[in-house]
C-alpha cells in the first residue's frame, strides 16, 4: 500500500489540495449506464430484504424485536437470489477502477485518490454516529428497557460492515489495480488461495474468529472481478462460455453446500465471509455481462439516466439510513400498539404476509424523506476544501481511522462513549490526521505559552510585591 499512496514525483503546478478535491466532484472518464443500473437495483434488494427481516410482536415477557426471516428453512434456496453483494463489491471495483484512473489521468496519486474517497464515505458515517447515539441515549433517559436499546441499537449497527469493509478496499483501490496491471490471473489466485487458506484454518480449528480474515480477502478478490469486467476482458467472451462460466460456478456452489461445512445459506456464509460468496460472485458477474447490453437498452428507453444519477449520488446515504428508519418504524409499532391497541401480527403468519405490501411502501416513503434530509452530508461540495493527505502514511492512517471508527459501534454498539471515540476516529478520517495533528500541535503550543506567560506573570507580580 505505501508504494502505491506515494505523490506525483513530477513538479505538478496544479495544487494537490484542490486536485483531490476536484476528483472528488468529477465524474468518471468512463461510466456503464448498465453498472449504474445494476447499483440501483441492488440497493433496492438490500432494503427490500432488510424491511422483510423486520419482526415486531409482542410475547409473555413484553416487545419483541427479531429477524423474521432467521431460521426459515425456505430462506436458504431464495438467498442463492437475494445475496447480492458480492455483485455489489464487482459494480464498486468497476467504478473505482475508472475513477483511479481518472484521477491518474489529471495528475492525481494515491495518497489524493483515497482523501477523496475518504471523505465522501465518512462524511454521512459521522452524521449517522452522532445522530443515532444521540437517539439511542433519549431513549434510555425516557425509560425504554435497556434490552431494548440494546437491541436497536445492534440491529441498527448490523450494516455497518459494509461501509468499513468498503473503506478499507477503496483505500487499497491504488495498490489492487497496479496489481492487477502487473498479474491479471495471478492476482485473483492469489487472493483466492487466501480465502481458500482461511475457510481452511477456520473449520479445522473450530474458531471462527480466524474466518473474519476474509472481511478483506473475499471483498477484495470480489473487488478484483470487479476491474476484470472494467477492462473489457469479459467483452471479448462469447455468450456461449459466459453462460458455462455462470453454470459452472453454481454447480460448484451446489457442490460445495451440499455438505458440510459450508452452508446452502448464503447470508450464513456471510458473517464470517466464505469461499462460497467468492464463487456466486463469479456467477452473477457472467450473468450480468450477459444482461448488460439489454440493461442499457432499457435504461434508454425509459431516458432513466438521470434517474439513476440521482440515486447514484444518494446511495450511502440510503444505504445508511434505511435500517434507523426500520428500527424506528418498528419501535412505532411497538408504540401504537401500546397506546391504542395497534395490532401486531405474529411474524409469518397470513396476516403479516398480508401486511407487507404496506410496510413495504410505508418504510420506502419515511427512507426517501431521511435521505432527502441527510444526502447533502454525501452530497457536499466541500470536499475541495479538505487537504489533501501530505504523504502516503497519513493517508494509510487516515483509512485506518476511518476502519476503525466504523469498526468501534459495529462490534460494541452506539453508547455514548463508543460513540465519542467512533466520532473523533471518523474526524481524523475525515479532516486528515496530518491537518488534526497541525491543529492539535498549534493548541498545545499555545496552551504553553499561555501558561509560560501566566507563569511569567506571577513572577513579576511577586517580584514587584517584594521590591516593594
């Protein structure tokens, strides 16, 4: 990584404070109407599936908060179809991609590429932290049983995981992509034999700790698949092998899910990542190179360009904020049936069924009304106006921050002190560590001056009482 985040050695007369920031705003050189698509669509599932999962009743012991869909023996055949993210990793490599290279193209280095990417993904992150602690909090203070919190909270904090694994493979976007220049199939297997390495380590030893190794290896090989299709390496494949790699692929996964230790699950095989999301990502990858041509048919004939641009723009504010609005729907319920008696359906019975058309629109209206209120967070023109990195290790630790200050309310929540550290991780993300440790330097500097000269001060007032 650090060889690739080192700056432009040639003496550039643009200023790199607003090179970055420039890139930041600019489009892409090259953009695919049918990735655009793709990205919406898929955005769509993920809410679509989380809306489902959102079980509220009300059982002997008091409110029940659950995921309806856990533990339905149907669900594992239907998640070969609704896991979609590792083709959402493949549609982020293939951006990244075309976006690094026009960064590249305009003078750019890497350590400028991951200040913009830092700073258009952090910046919702700290709105939605401080936000949803604060909500947290009141909600304590109004007397919600603790259990309660507790459970919003995590369900709030479960898609996290994406955004730090995100950060952390669009920091290595500079590096993966030199690689993938120098080794285009040795790259991929390398990644691969990693994966393969850590199923390994993890079901021979019993700890599954070990497999949340391939939090990065499986995103980052599914990123990799990613540049494959941005290069037009998949364009040159005939529909006749596209169709047998897409096959094949499945018939390996149905191999390999057939017995232990791997599950038929699909989202079971996401929490630690598997080998097996490796694989349905190669299948949905053919499968989408063959839809592309009529996906941007499509896309103008309905002229959904702009459309999709919109959505484009807002998509991690969507994403971020469509499981608050979940928890905080639900938590409504469990309010109105408390207050007026609202019925609450026991999840999966014929009523609840008949209900989700309902819930379904309802939770799709109040997330378009959070997003219009928060997008101008992801939105922001200010990105010109953050300093650019001043060396590949700031930036390297920028991206660490960033990690971690995800990584803190997704595995101990959104208390208040969790929530104070995640921020002023994510500040220095944001800001840059190099610009923070400035800032901070300048105030320790002046808090000892201030005191070297009160201290003078007194002196001279005791040196003026003594003369005297």
């Amino acid at each position: 990584m650090t060889d690739v985040l080192a700056r432009s050695t040639g003496h550039d007369p643009v200023d790199p404070v607003a090179r970055a920031g420039a890139s930041a705003r600019r489009p892409s050189v090259a953009r695919d109407s049918s990735v655009d698509a793709i990205r919406v669509a898929l955005l769509v599932v993920v809410f679509a599936l989380h809306a489902m999962m959102v079980g509220v009743s009300v059982g002997p012991d008091g409110p029940v908060l659950e995921n309806a869909l856990e533990g339905q023996a149907w669900f594992a055949a239907v998640s070969w179809v609704v896991q979609i993210m590792p083709l959402f990793f493949i549609a982020g490599g293939f951006s990244s991609f075309h976006h690094w290279r026009s960064m590249q193209a305009r003078g750019a280095s890497g350590a400028d590429y991951v200040r913009a990417r830092l700073v258009r993904l952090v910046r919702p992150a700290i709105v939605l932290v401080a936000v949803v602690a604060a909500a947290l909090v009141a909600m304590s203070l109004a007397g919600l049983a603790p259990e309660l919190v507790a459970t919003a909270g995590f369900r709030i904090g479960q898609p996290l995981w994406f955004l730090g694994v995100y950060l952390a493979t669009s920091a290595l976007v500079p590096l993966m992509v030199r690689a993938h220049e120098r080794a285009r199939v040795l790259t991929p297997l390398a990644l691969l034999a990693g994966v393969v390495a850590v199923d390994v380590l993890r079901f021979s030893t019993g700890l599954d700790g070990i497999g949340f190794l391939n939090l990065l290896l499986v995103w980052l090989l599914v990123q990799q698949l990613g540049f494959h299709l941005a290069d037009g390496a998949l364009d040159r494949l005939a529909p006749a092998a596209l169709w047998s790699i897409a096959a094949g692929s499945l018939a390996l996964l149905g191999v390999i899910t057939a017995a232990a230790p791997y599950s038929a699950d699909m989202y079971e095989n996401l929490n630690p990542p598997t080998v097996c999301l490796v694989v349905l990502g190669v299948a949905q990858l053919a499968l989408f190179q063959l839809a592309r041509p009529r996906i941007r048919a499509w896309v103008e004939r309905a002229d959904a360009s702009q459309l999709l641009s919109a959505v484009g723009e807002r998509a991690m504010t969507i994403y971020l904020w469509h499981m608050p609005v979940l928890v905080g729907l639900a938590g409504a319920l469990l309010v109105a049936n408390a207050g007026v008696g609202l019925p609450l359906p026991e999840p999966m019975s014929a009523e609840w069924w008949a209900t989700r058309p309902l819930w379904l629109g309802a939770t799709a209206a109040v997330v378009a009304g959070a997003t219009l209120v928060f997008a101008r967070f992801e939105r922001s023109r200010r990105a010109a106006r953050v300093p650019a990195s001043s060396s590949r290790r700031a930036a390297a630790l920028d991206a660490v921050c960033g990690v971690a200050g995800v990584a803190v309310v997704l595995v101990t929540g959104f208390g208040p002190v969790q929530a104070v550290v995640a921020l002023a991780l994510l500040t220095v993300a944001l800001r840059g560590s190099a610009t923070v440790g400035t800032v901070l330097a300048n105030a320790t500097a002046a808090m000892r001056a201030q005191r070297r000269s009160r201290r003078n001060g007194i002196a001279m007032a005791s040196q003026a009482a003594t003369t005297a």
